[in-house]
C-alpha cells in the first residue's frame, strides 16, 4: 500500500509541475491578459471584420446620389438585304452616356440610412462580444487562481491524513491501536487523494480554458485578484439605468429596429415614380446604315412607374413589416435578459460580501476546535473519528472561503459587464472607440418601459430577531443563550475569579486600555505586523489566520473602527477581560457589534489569546 501511495505522489506532483510550468518570466495580470484577447480572440476579430465590412456596404449605396457616367466603343460589320436593296458596311463608334437620379421615392436615402444604423448594429455587436469574451477571460483568470489555491489546500489536506495514518500504522504495528482505526483512516486517506486528483484536474481544464481565450497559457506567477468594488452605483436601481443606457447589446438591438425601419420605408419606395437625367453623346462611321461621320447628342429626363408588379411589392413591405416587429421583440428580449443578469450579480455582490464574513469566522472557529481536538486526541481524549470529521470540516470551511472570494471578485466583474462597463472598470482600450461611428447618434433610447421596466426582485432579509426567538421558544425557555467557551478560552482563560489587589487592577487596566487602543489604531491604519503583535501565539492558527487578515485589509480602502462602552474585568494577576461595542467601517462592508477580548500578561506584555463575537449586523455599502 505505501509504494502505491508513493507512486500515486509522485503521479500527482508531475502533473502539478505540469500545468504550472512557467509559461512567462514576469507576473501577469489580469488586465494584460484581457488586452491580449481583445487583440487576439477569434471570435472578437469576426466581430471587427464583419463591422468594417458595414464601412463599405454604406460608401457603396452612398454611390446612387452620384452620376453614372460610362464609356462605350465598338466596331463591327453591318449588312442590310431589303426591298430598297442590300447594302454593307463597317461600322465604328464611340460613346459617352451619363445617368443621374433625380428622384427614387426616397431609395437611395432610406437604403445610406439602413446601412448607416447596421453599421451602428455592428459596432455594438463588436462591443458586446469584447464584454462577453473579456467577462470570461476574468472568469477564466479568477479560476486559474482558485484552483491554484484548492490545489494547495487540497495538498494539505492530504499531507495532515498522511500524518495521521502513519501515527496510526505505527500504533496498529505496535499493537496499541484498533484495527478499525487503521481501515478508517486509510478510507479517509484515499479519499484526501481523490479529492486532490479532482482539483488538479478542474486546474488543468480551466488552464485549457484560459489558452482557448487568450492564446497562451497562464504564467506560473499571477497577480492577486484587486477589487472592483470602484464604479458599482449604490443601488439595482442606479445600476439599471446604467445599463439601460450603455450596454452595447440593448443598444444594437435599438440601433437594429431603426436600420429595419429604414429597409421597410426603402421597400415602399416601389409604390414612388422614379425620374432621371441621362445624357449621351455619340462619335462614329457609318452608324444605322447612314455612310459617313455621324454625330449625336441626346438629353432627356426620364420617368418611370411600376404600375403593377404582381403584388410583389406589397410582400416585400409587409415581410418587411414583420421583420420591424420581430426586430422590437428581439429588443425586449434583450432588455429583460439584460436586466435578470445584473439583478443577480448585484445581488451576489451583497450577499456574498455578508456571506464571506460568516464563513471567515466559521474557518477560524473550527480551525481554533480542529487545534484543540488534535491535541485532545495526542493524549486521548478525543477519538480518531472525532479528529478525521473536523480535519474534513476544516479542509470543506476552506475550500468554501476561498470559492467565495473568488465568487464575490466574479459578482463584482458580472455586475461591471452587465451594466457594459467591463472595459472601463478594467482599464481596457479598444481597437475603435466609435467616434466616428457614432456621430450623430441618436440618444433616445426608450426600450419599452412597459414591457421592460427598471425593477428588480425584493431581495428577502431573514428576521433573525424572530428567528432566534423561535430557536429559544424550542428549548422552553426565553433566556438567552450563554454561548460556551470554546476549548482554546478553556485552557487560556481560568473560569474562577481570584481576588486581585486595587492597584494591581488599576494598572493593568491602564496596560490593557492602551494596549486596546494600540490594537484599534494598527487595523484602522492597515499595519498587519502591528496588528499581529496584540496576539499572543496561543491564539488559533497563525499562519493561516494572519493570512486572512492581510487579505481583508487589501481589499479595504479606508477603515473607521470605533469603540465604545468598553467594561474591563480581571480573572486573576495575569488574565483580564474586555467587552466593548464596535462600530466598523470600510469601503465596501460595515457592521456594528460587540466584542469580547481576552488577555493574558506575557513577559510584562498584554496580548490577546481569544476573541468572541455576538450580535453581527453586517451591511454592504
């Protein structure tokens, strides 16, 4: 079993090694990554081909205003056998013919106005397809990270059952340990292995993916994922009307039903008269059987009518009739899938901003019982199942953390690219910024507030008061829940207080107040060192821990920390208790509850060992 366990390793490091060689020197970001599929993409390039193609489908009807003027020549041999005789000759002659259009019911206009507005369609077309592809090279970017990351976690998780096993192999060979312990943990072992099998494969296919959008495989070393917190209007509201007025696919499908409008009014152009100029003047010998020079000079106006043409004509506008409808429902369809996107980004975007919060403390929680458990079952007191259900609990509290950074990061991008300002949010250039297609435009751009409003779906907010009310009416009784102290409180803050002297209180109370308002101002000021330096290194695990910390505040901008109705207890001469109220701040998060702290006298230092939180009311900015 151990040399399969080996070569299944060594399997899995190679293909690790595999997917992350380094494709590229430097770091690469996200915003050079997309650049490069905006220049590179094959979808996006069809989108600009087929745009620059309207250029000159426009220039091309443009050309009816103007004249016609052709050149003709010709030479030949004419015979001619009739009652009056038979004659031959050779026959030469030049000519020069011009035709100008004077009037064509308005053909011409309304056809240099179709392809005027196609070639609006097809600029926001280009500009739709460059949202969407660049949504997805942030999509694909943002998971490359993420399963980077699971990699490792994943890798972790299989170096702690690893650890364990060969604890217990060693104990079952000594005939101190149940055979049952070895067959449990050898399960959840295999299972630590195929978990990390699945993840090295989701990180090849999302790889794949990134190389189908860019061109080029992702470097080994990618910059972390900034916020994009910047340019979200505070409301679904304010973010509707954003996209109803910029999103490049609403506005090619408004820009569609003028252009199909124009090709209905062209058609009725059948029912108009239709009158040129033309002009011609002849050189030759011998035309029309007349021997010598001859000259002629014509101009003429010219009318014609289409009296009846079979009810052809009338076909033709009402196929174009129905293409107008067809075009205003495509419209609305737009309008509403637009609106149903950004509704539920912008949802994610808050509810994944409250939802990160509970889960960062649910991985320090059970990373904080996971510690103790391990130590419980060194000397014990806890049983290996107990041991392996929180080693799994914490690998799945980790696992989730981390999708949910990555899936709040997407809300946010989803959010940008719904309302069609991906690009911007980003710091993208575009290969045409439409100047020049877009002069003139017309502004109005009403998408049928009847048939698709600015509203969005009541977002539901659980009652937690009630609910906690119905969780004591449960247990009998209305009194509140003293919440336990959980095992690491135990061992570092005693239960019983002790008689501690007056002036022993007064100064630690001074010592831990300052050392309070010193823990306040290094998080207010967004020094993680300073910050770390209150804790003691009994307090959870440090690495991790401190890691998520330095992740929040990168992704603050600004910080406002205040406390108050602060109330300080001593345990005994090295213990002592903070309770205060905080009310918290940021760019994007804000929440206001209370906060216990517990301290212990370390070498003349007070630091913290636990901290408990109650009553979070979190609200997203």
């Amino acid at each position: 079993m151990s040399l399969n366990l080996k070569t299944i390793s060594l399997a899995i490091s190679l293909l690790s090694l595999t997917v992350w060689a380094p494709v590229q020197a430097q770091t690469q970001t996200l915003k050079d990554s997309a650049q490069k599929a905006l220049m590179t993409n094959p979808e996006i390039q069809a989108k600009w081909h087929s745009f620059q193609a309207t250029k000159s489908g426009k220039d091309a009807a443009f050309g009816a205003y103007l004249p016609n003027l052709t050149l003709s020549a010709d030479a030949g041999r004419d015979s001619r056998d009739n009652r009056i005789g038979k004659s031959e000759l050779n026959r030469t002659s030049t000519a020069l013919s011009l035709n100008q259009m004077i009037y064509d019911g308005f053909l011409t206009s309304n056809q240099v106005k179709q392809l005027d507005y196609l070639k609006r369609v097809r600029f926001f077309e280009l500009q739709d397809a460059s949202e969407n592809i660049t949504l997805e090279v942030v999509r694909a970017y943002a998971d490359v990270i993420r399963f980077r990351k699971l990699v490792r976690l994943s890798e972790d998780n299989y170096v702690r059952h690893k650890a364990v096993f060969e604890q217990i192999q060693a104990k079952s060979k000594a005939g101190v340990s149940r055979r049952v312990d070895l067959e449990q943990i050898s399960g959840r072992l295999a299972l630590a292995e195929a978990n990390l099998v699945t993840e090295t494969s989701n990180l090849h296919d999302v790889s794949a993916r990134f190389q189908r959008l860019v061109g080029t495989m992702p470097a080994a070393d990618l910059e972390n994922l900034n916020s994009l917190t910047t340019g979200v209007p505070t409301t679904i509201v304010g973010a509707l009307n954003t996209a109803f007025t910029s999103h490049p696919g609403l506005m090619a499908s408004i820009e569609n039903i003028a252009s199909v409008n124009s090709s209905l009014q062209s058609r009725r152009s059948a029912y108009q008269p239709r009158l040129d100029f033309k002009a011609r003047a002849e050189r030759g010998n011998n035309i029309d059987f007349v021997s010598g020079r001859t000259n002629n000079n014509s101009a003429e106006f010219v009318m014609s009518w289409n009296l009846f043409n079979g009810g052809s004509d009338k076909a033709r506008i009402q196929e174009a009739a129905d293409q107008l409808n067809l075009a205003k429902d495509l419209r609305d369809k737009t309008c509403r899938d637009i609106r149903q996107t950004l509704a539920i980004a912008y949802n994610d975007t808050r509810k994944l901003t409250d939802q990160l919060n509970y889960l960062d403390q649910h991985q320090l929680s059970i990373e904080k019982a996971r510690d103790a458990y391990r130590q419980q079952f060194d000397i014990g007191q806890r049983s290996l199942l107990d041991l392996l259900d929180t080693e799994n609990e914490l690998f799945q509290a980790k696992r989730t953390f981390s999708n949910a950074e990555v899936d709040l990061f997407l809300a946010y991008a989803r959010t940008h690219a719904g309302m069609g300002k991906l690009h911007s949010a980003l710091g993208l250039t575009r290969r045409d910024d439409g100047s020049d297609t877009l002069k003139n435009l017309d502004t109005n751009t009403n998408v049928g507030a009847a048939n698709c409003p600015i509203e969005a779906p009541e977002v539901y907010v659980a009652n937690k008061a009630q609910l906690d009310k119905r969780a004591l009416e449960s247990l009998g009784s209305l009194e509140p829940i003293k919440a336990p102290v959980n095992t690491v409180a135990e061992a570092a803050v005693p239960a019983a207080k002790m008689e501690v002297p007056q002036d022993t209180v007064a100064a630690a109370r001074s010592s831990v107040l300052n050392a309070l308002k010193g823990w306040r101002e290094a998080w207010v000021n967004m020094n993680p060192d300073a910050y770390f330096s209150f804790y003691s290194t009994k307090y959870t695990s440090r690495e991790s821990w401190k890691a998520a910390r330095r992740a929040r505040l990168l992704n603050a901008q600004k910080i406002s920390l205040d406390l108050s109705d602060i109330k300080f207890t001593m345990q005994d001469n090295k213990h002592a208790t903070t309770i205060f109220q905080q009310d918290y701040r940021s760019s994007n998060y804000q929440d206001t509850l209370q906060k216990t702290l517990y301290w212990e006298e370390v070498n003349g230092k007070w630091q913290i060992v636990n901290e408990v939180v109650s009553g979070p009311q979190a609200k997203q900015w």
